[in-house]
C-alpha cells in the first residue's frame, strides 16, 4: 500500500471519483467488478448507519439541534455530575494534594449518575469513566 503522501495511494483526482467512492461504484477508480461494488455498499451501508446512530445521539444533547431541552438538560447535569471527580483527579495530579478518601467516595456514584445520564454520549461517558477510574485510583492510594 502507498501513501497519499508519496503519491501513490488512492488519490481522487475528479468529481466522478469523489461520488464513486461515496455511492460505491468502485469500479470507475478500481476497474473491479460488480460484486465488489455490492460489498462495498454493504460495508458503507453499516459505516453509515453507525454514523447516524451516533449523529442522533449527539443532535439530542445540542441546545439548538435537540427536540426539546431534555437532552441537553440531561447533557448538562452529566457534565456538573463528573465535575467534582476531575478536579479532584487534576488537583491531585497537578499538586500532589490528595483529597480525603470522604470527598473521593462522594464523588464515585456521581460519575456512575453521569454514565447513566449520559444515554451514549462519548464525551460525557469517556469523562465519567476517567473521574470514575481515577477516584478508585485515589481511593486504593489513599489507604
């Protein structure tokens, strides 16, 4: 395999080879045949259904995209609910001060508030996971 860098990758060089790679007609850049262009589409097909499964659930945590404000409510109450966790982990890990092991056991169950909240949201979940693994972390180091 070449890379685009060193020009001799698949580089698309017109209009038509920018819609062929979109709707799946590869034969066009490739000169393969039709049963590539059906496994091609069908590869597509999944990669693009994950994309909008995805882009729905993020459209239902924006102010201005959602439906109506409880996602974004939600969205913004997972937010405030890891909150706590990072500070403590980024206090920690920037001044060395470990909060007590009260404030860490607090904040636990509100990262697992927020994962639930979170209805798939990778930001909020990936935060809640960090706030979640890091005060265990503090918690083991602590005693």
């Amino acid at each position: 395999l070449g890379s685009l860098l060193f020009g001799t990758g698949d580089v698309i060089a017109s209009q038509e080879d920018v819609f062929s790679h979109v709707y799946g007609s590869a034969r066009r850049t490739t000169g393969v045949g039709a049963l590539d262009d059906v496994a091609t589409m069908a590869r597509k097909s999944v990669v693009h259904t994950r994309t909008m499964v995805a882009a729905a659930k993020l459209s239902g945590s924006g102010i201005w995209t959602s439906g109506s404000m409880v996602g974004p409510v939600m969205h913004f109450l997972g937010l405030v609910a890891v909150v706590p966790s990072l500070r403590y982990i980024v206090k920690h890990s920037w001044y060395g001060s470990a909060p007590s092991g009260g404030k860490v056991m607090l904040a636990l169950p509100l990262n697992i508030l927020a994962m639930l909240i979170g209805r798939g949201i990778p930001s909020l979940l990936a935060s809640a996971t960090i706030g979640l693994v890091g005060g265990m972390m503090q918690l083991a180091m602590s005693q």
